[in-house]
C-alpha cells in the first residue's frame, strides 16, 4: 500500500470513529443537527481525503482544496476544523516519510509555514464562512496575508482553540487527549466510546472556542459540569449502552439552546487521527 493511500485510510477512517461517537450537541450517528446529517459529514471527508493527502500541495494548497472540494459537495461547513489540523499532521508524515516522532516532524510543519500558506487558509477560511473566524484587526482574512500561517494563528489563538494547537504543537492532543482515547479503548475495545470520552474529557476542561465564539462564556460552566457528570457516568458503565439515557437527554438539550461544540468535535476527529498514524507507522509493510 502507498502511503498515500494509507494516510487517505487514516484521515477518512478517524472521521468516522468521529462519527460513531455520540457526541451530545454535535452530528453522530445517534443524531444529525445544526441543519446537517451525518451523510455530510461522510460525504465531506471522502471529497477532502483527495486534496489533503496530495503530496504536491503545500500545506496551505491541502487545506484550501480540501476545503473548496467540501464546499462543492456539501455546501456548507462541516469540516474546515478538521482539516485545519488534520492537514499538518498528513503533511508532516509527508515531508518526514516514516516520521520516528510524529510530533517532532509536525512541530518542524508548523515552524515552517509560509505567508502563501497563510494567503491558502484565508481563502479557505473566506469559502467555509464559519460564524466569527478570521476577523482581527492584525490579520483579517479578507486581505493578503502578511504573516506566516503559525503567526496568524498565534493572533487567533486567544479565541479559538485550533489555532492554539498550531502554536503549542497540537499540546492538547499529544499531552492529553490520545492518552484519554487510548484509556478508553483498552477499556471497552470501542473505536466510537474511545472518541466520545476524549469529546467530553475535554468539554468537561476546556470551553469549547465555536461556543463561546457565538454565546460568549453564558454556557461554559453549564457544558463543563453536564460533562464532568457523563464522565463519571462513563467510569461506572460497563458497556456504552448504560449511558445512552444520559447521552439523549444532554443531546436534546444542547441541541434545544444550538449549542455545537464543533471545536471539540474537531479536535477529537485530529486524536484518532493521530492514534492511526502512529500505529501506521510502526508497521513494516507502508
């Protein structure tokens, strides 16, 4: 098999781990919501897998195709999150070819970013049209960019929790959310409740940033708690289907405030992501 194939495996297979968690608030299996389904989802993954593994783009040109080929099928934003960091870690297997440190070769990605990259995501940003991303008065994506990707980030990283993850390299998830994840899975054996403990791990830490883009902090404390108690509901379960009550009633009242911790989504979409990479590349045969 092709690397490329391989990472096009990966990327496509981890948003349906996504996809398979019931994550309350956002699009699973379990429900669609926000005026999107889950065939969208799955529809925008298969469309943005070409673009964000073609090993002649930059990293700016993955993102923006991957993108634009998303806007085409689905014509909405589903996924600009997940490939806003989904993209550097397929470019750092790329340009590193059988990385021995996955995160080393991503942290050597985001150092080297480029105005044209920066130029690439704007216009991605401008295509997707996310509800409050890309307006600063140092860098607005309506205008030609002046910085580097990672020093566009860095300006944007005090409101949103993806462009964090380009300046600390992807911290959350190497120093938290794969070890919640792998945890999980030794646990249950479940690819899907893996995913949704990292979802609700992290919304019951961090406030998620689409959230508080749109409703400031009114319900930060509200998530954190209703997810600190599926937690510990998760803890005392034996299998996922203990919880499921729990899950529909926390859903259905997010759902009733259009509350989408879409970042969180998007980040754990990155962590199982991650998980594959890793266990792709200390096999023999890619």
């Amino acid at each position: 098999m092709s690397v490329r194939q391989a990472l096009t495996d990966a990327y496509i297979q981890a948003c349906e781990v996504e996809l398979q968690a019931f994550k309350p608030g956002n699009v699973s299996v379990f429900s669609d919501g926000h005026d999107m389904t889950v065939n969208d989802f799955r529809l925008s993954a298969e469309v943005s897998a070409a673009p964000i593994t073609n090993p002649a783009y930059s990293l700016g040109e993955k993102i923006y195709y991957a993108v634009k080929a998303t806007r085409e099928a689905v014509a909405c934003n589903t996924n600009l999150g997940i490939i806003l960091l989904c993209a550097p870690l397929i470019q750092a297997v790329q340009l590193a070819d059988r990385p021995a440190d996955l995160r080393q070769a991503l942290d050597d990605v985001l150092i080297t970013t480029t105005e044209q990259d920066a130029d690439w995501v704007f216009r991605a940003i401008l295509l997707a049209s996310p509800g409050g991303l890309g307006e600063s008065e140092q860098q607005d994506v309506h205008q030609q960019a002046t910085v580097t990707l990672l020093q566009a980030m860095s300006i944007a990283a005090d409101k949103d929790r993806i462009a964090l993850q380009y300046t600390n390299c992807f911290k959350d998830i190497f120093d938290f959310a794969i070890l919640t994840y792998n945890r999980a899975f030794v646990l249950s054996g479940d690819s899907g409740w893996a995913a949704l403990r990292v979802y609700a791990d992290m919304l019951a830490r961090y406030p998620d940033s689409h959230i508080e883009r749109k409703y400031g902090k009114q319900y930060s404390e509200w998530i954190a708690e209703e997810m600190a108690l599926l937690c510990k509901a998760m803890d005392a379960a034996n299998k996922p289907e203990e919880v499921l009550t729990m899950l529909y009633r926390i859903d259905e009242a997010f759902k009733a405030k259009k509350i989408n911790p879409g970042t969180t989504a998007d980040i754990t979409v990155a962590t199982v992501l991650v998980v594959l990479l890793e266990q792709l590349f200390r096999q023999t045969d890619v």
